[in-house]
C-alpha cells in the first residue's frame, strides 16, 4: 500500500472499506437520534468509506503540538456544517435541513495520524437521492477536506516565511552589534591602564574638584578678612608670650628644622613638614590668647588675625593636595580615550552577551530552514488507496 495526495472526486467515490465502525460524529438537524444501519440491500441502505492520513510539520516534542490535536481537529471539519452542507448539495442536490433525513457522517480515530471517515445514505420515499450516493457524498467529503487543509498549509507555510525573515532580520542586527562591540574592545587593549581602576580614576578626579573649589572659597575669604584688617588695624605691641609658650614654640621650630632636613635627605615628606609648620602656628596662636585672657579681653581684631592664620594653613595644605594630584595627572596625559582594567572587563562581556545572542538567533534561523526542507508544504491530507 502506499500513500498518495487525493484524486479526483470520481476516484475518490470508487474507495469502499468493508468493515463496519460505530458513528463517533454525525451532523443532524432532525432532532431526532441518528441510527447506523447495516449494508442490508433490502433496506436500501449504501455505505462507502476510506482511511485518510494526516501529515503536519509541526514536531510535537519541540514546539508543544500534538497529533491528537490534529486529528480532533480534522474530525470537527469533516462534521462541521461549513463543509458537509456544500458537499451534500453538490453530491445528492439536498440542502441542509433535507439531507439529514437520509445521510449520516461517521469519523473514528484508528491510529495516530490517521481517521476513517464513512458515510452511510438510506434511501426513503420522500426523498429522492442519486444511486451510489454514499460514495459520491464520501468523494465530494474528502476533496472539501484537502482542499481545506490545503488552505490552512499554506497560511502556515507563509507564517513559516514571515518568522524565518524576521529571524534573518534580527541576526544581521546581532551580527553588527558583535562587530561593534569587538571594536571596541580592541581599542580598550590598546589604551588600557592596568595601574587604575575605574573607581580610583572617578576618586582622583573628585578629589581634585573638591579641593580646587575649597581653594576657590578660602582665598576668597582670606581676601576679605585681610582687607577689613588693613583699614582698622593699629599697631599694638605684642605681649611677650609667658616661657611656657615660648619653649614650646622653640622646640617645635626645632622638630620642623629636623624634618626639612630630612626632606632634603629624601626621608620625609611635604605633608610631614607642613603638619609640623601648623604645629607651631598653632602653639603661638594658643599662647597669644593665653595672653590676652590673661589680661581680661579678647577683641575682635585678634579673632579675625586667628582666622586668617587658620586660613592660610588650610590654603597650603590643600595646595600641597592638589599639587600632588596634579603631578599624578600630569604623568598620564590624556591625549586619547583612555581605558580602565574595569572598562575592558566590561566590554568584553559585552563582547560574550552579542556573540552568545547572534549564536542563539543562528541556530533558531537554520532550525527553521530544516523545518522548511524537511517538511514543506506545512499540512498535507492523503487517502489510503492501496493503489500502486
């Protein structure tokens, strides 16, 4: 036996299986309870029926169909009234509230993707119907059904195109962004800096910010002061401060002479100088309030004078800051865009998301092509013949 798309109607009517099958659907407009009769001649009863097979391209493990879905839903067209009032008008001249009366259709699964369809005409008195009735009604059954089928294979096969375009269409996209995120990352390699890292860079540009904008602020405020200082200020003889002080200012000039020693030795630093210039700042302003507490009064003049020296330590440390800083940017010019350990890790998974992506895209591409050349057509209907 073997396999072959449906002939002609008058091919189709010549198929007749002997055995008999219980009605399993039926198209009934009576009201009354259908009643299967057996091939008896005396009863003028005519039965023909044939086995037909489903083909679908669809793989039930990959994409969630079911061939049972299939045949369930070749059974409900073959019973469905869209198509069997047509083709019992065309095979015995009946419409759609006579033919009942003396036809019935009957579809019974009898393996995975085949269904017998039969249909089973008794004559009566009233009704007039061709002879061989039931085979050209079964043929007229038959050629609406492929010729159905046929119709929903090609809406398939056309959804199959649309999506396998729009799957080209999003891997040329994929391929592009691989291409520019490789770009990329071969210019990071060629200006990366091992030694910082993007939080170190961010950091030390901050930094820098901060510091010139507190510059900004006490310069100006030093201005101000001195200013207001110049115009009121009268030259009062200082007080000697008490010995305490004084010894304690002289030991601390001592230690800020041993370290600028030292500095020149290259065993200390700026900052180490400069906290020791702070160190005595402080001592004599701590012993010139001493010495007017001492004498019962603090004026404003000798308030701002204290600011303007807290100022001005303020000023020279943020200057030693930022020169270092500035030092450290200028051994790295920025004469290109320059990359970070953390910019080239990133990009490089960048790199691995646009590949990883245009492979998923390519192999759901070529998926869809194979199911293209393995099945195409999308949906096929076949008679079981047995013709060679």
């Amino acid at each position: 036996m073997r396999i072959r798309s449906l002939p002609l109607v008058a091919a189709v009517a010549a198929l007749s299986v002997s055995f008999v099958t219980v009605s399993v659907a039926q198209v009934d407009r009576t009201g009354r309870a259908p009643t299967v009769i057996g091939g008896d001649a005396t009863r003028n009863v005519q039965r023909a029926s044939c086995v037909l097979q489903f083909e679908s391209t669809a793989d039930p493990n990959r994409y969630g169909g079911s061939r049972t879905a299939d045949l369930q839903m070749l059974s409900a067209l073959l019973t469905s009234t869209a198509l069997v009032d047509p083709a019992a008008q065309k095979a015995m001249s009946l419409g759609p509230d006579e033919w009942p009366r003396v036809a019935q259709v009957e579809v019974t699964n009898v393996g995975s993707t085949t269904i017998r369809l039969g249909v089973v005409v008794t004559k009566n008195a009233d009704i007039k119907v061709p002879d061989a009735a039931a085979q050209v009604l079964l043929g007229e059954l038959a050629v609406r059904a492929k010729a159905a089928i046929d119709q929903l294979g090609k809406r398939q096969e056309q959804a199959a195109a649309d999506r396998l375009a729009a799957l080209e269409k999003e891997r040329d996209a994929a391929q592009t962004r691989l291409q520019e995120a490789q770009a990329k990352v071969r210019s990071a390699r060629g200006s990366v800096d091992p030694n910082e890292t993007g939080y170190q860079r961010a950091a030390t540009a901050n930094d820098r910010q901060t510091l010139e904008t507190s510059l900004a602020a006490q310069r100006v405020r030093l201005k101000i002061i001195q200013d207001e200082l110049a115009k009121g200020a009268a030259n009062k003889a200082s007080t000697p401060p008490p010995s305490p002080w004084q010894e304690l200012i002289v030991a601390r000039e001592k230690v800020r002479d041993a370290l600028r020693a030292r500095q020149a030795a290259g065993q200390a630093t700026d900052l180490e100088v400069l906290e020791a210039e702070a160190k005595i700042a402080e001592a004599k302003a701590s012993a010139a309030v001493a010495v007017r507490g001492s004498a019962g009064g603090f004026d404003s003049s000798d308030r701002w004078e204290n600011e303007v020296l807290s100022l001005r330590i303020g000023i020279a440390e943020s200057e030693a800051r930022l020169e270092i800083l500035n030092s450290r940017a200028a051994k790295n010019p920025t004469t290109a865009p320059t990359y970070t350990v953390d910019d080239l890790n990133r990009l490089q998974q960048d790199e691995m998301s646009a590949r990883q992506a245009l492979s998923d895209l390519t192999s759901q591409v070529e998926q869809v092509k194979r199911d293209r050349r393995t099945n195409p057509g999308g949906l096929k209907l076949n008679v079981l013949d047995g013709k060679q």
